[in-house]
C-alpha cells in the first residue's frame, strides 16, 4: 500500500503537483486584487497638461532674423514702450512701492529721504566737484592745478565729516521713529549719504519736502 504514502510519489509527479498549486495561487491572487474601473488611458502628465492649457508651443525660429522679428512681436509696439515706461517713472519719481527698487522701499526709507531732503547739504556739490578734478586735471597750468587740488581736497574732507554726522542724526531719528524695527545703523547711513551727494533735482523717488521744512 505504497500508494497512501506521501514519499511514495516519484519526483516527476511531485514537480507537476508543485507546478499546479503554483499556477491555483497565482490564479487566487489575481482574482483577491481590486477591480477598479479604468478611465482606458494613461494619466496624463503635469506638463502635458500645462501644455494643452496653453496651447501648442511655437517651433524654435531657425534664422537670427526670425527669432528678432519673435523678440519684437513680443515686445510690443514702440509707442506702447515708452509710455509704459513713462508710466513707470512717473510712479517711481511720486514713491510707489511697487516700483521702487528693494532698497527704496518701505516707510523706513521714505522717512530717511524726507530728512535728507529737508535740509541742504554740502555733499550736494559732489559731482560739480568731480567736474571741477577733471578741469584741473586737463589744464595744464601748474598753479591752477596746485590750487584746484587743494580746493578739491579741502571739499571732500568736509564732505565725509559732514556725512558722517549726518549719517549720526539720522540713524538716531529713524531708531527714535521706529522703536520697533530693526535699524542697522550703516545701511541707513550710507543711504542717506548717498541721497545727500545727488543733486537734489536728479534724486528718485523726488523730494516731498523743501529745504527748511521740519519733518516728524
């Protein structure tokens, strides 16, 4: 009765009953899977998508003269430039933020040019006095020269001692203004240095005050 016995199967018969339970987990296991109902296509992709919102993509232009005449149709007419960027320095020159560049901005900036602008300064000569080193530069007159340099060196001496102590007054009234903020006292100097050496009708944003005028 060899038969019954589980060791009596030869080894060609025992492959194949492995074989078959094999396949019968297989088949159990793909029939347990969920069935969810298929939309029949592959999900499109997030650039594919973006894509199809916008249209299709315009070919790369093959010439130098094709891709300017692209650049100019994107630019815009001429005539819409310049009042565009008419527009924007007007809102730069009356203070809008949103126009401004970074360090311009803010009402901590804006207090800073008010005092600057609100008093005159001898740093305001800066450029006519690049001017006038130029001209004793060129004129080649010794004593027009020796006189020239030391008027120039005179000048720029008491343009740093008066833009340091502005620099002073004015770190201490912005931190007096605005207890709250973080004020670096160099920023804010150098800021208001640089606003007082600009000759006042060529300052941007514009001044808001005039000379003399108190600001609080």
């Amino acid at each position: 009765m060899n038969f019954l016995r589980r060791g009596s199967s030869t080894p060609d018969t025992a492959a194949e009953a492995d074989e078959v339970e094999a396949e019968d987990v297989v088949a159990v296991g793909a029939d347990r899977r969920p069935q969810t109902a298929g939309k029949g296509r592959p999900t499109r992709s997030r650039r594919e998508a973006e894509g199809r919102k916008r249209g299709p993509v315009a070919p790369a232009p093959k010439t130098q003269r094709e891709a300017m005449k692209r650049a100019k149709a994107l630019r815009g007419d001429k005539t819409q430039r310049r009042e565009a960027s008419a527009e924007r320095r007007k809102r730069m020159m009356a203070g809008d933020d949103r126009v401004l560049p970074v360090r311009d901005r803010g009402p901590v900036r804006a207090f800073v040019r008010d005092l600057v602008d609100s008093r005159r300064h001898l740093m305001g000569l800066f450029m006519p006095l690049a001017i006038l080193i130029f001209i004793t530069v060129v004129v080649p007159v010794p004593g027009i020269q020796n006189i020239g340099s030391l008027l120039c060196l005179c000048m720029l001496a008491a343009m740093v001692v008066e833009g340091t102590l502005l620099g002073r007054q004015i770190t201490a009234r912005v931190r007096e203004k605005f207890p709250d903020e973080e004020i670096k006292g160099f920023s804010v100097g150098w800021y208001a240095f640089t606003r007082a050496t600009q000759i006042r009708k060529l300052r941007m944003p514009a001044p808001r005050v005039s000379p003399g005028t108190p600001v609080s």
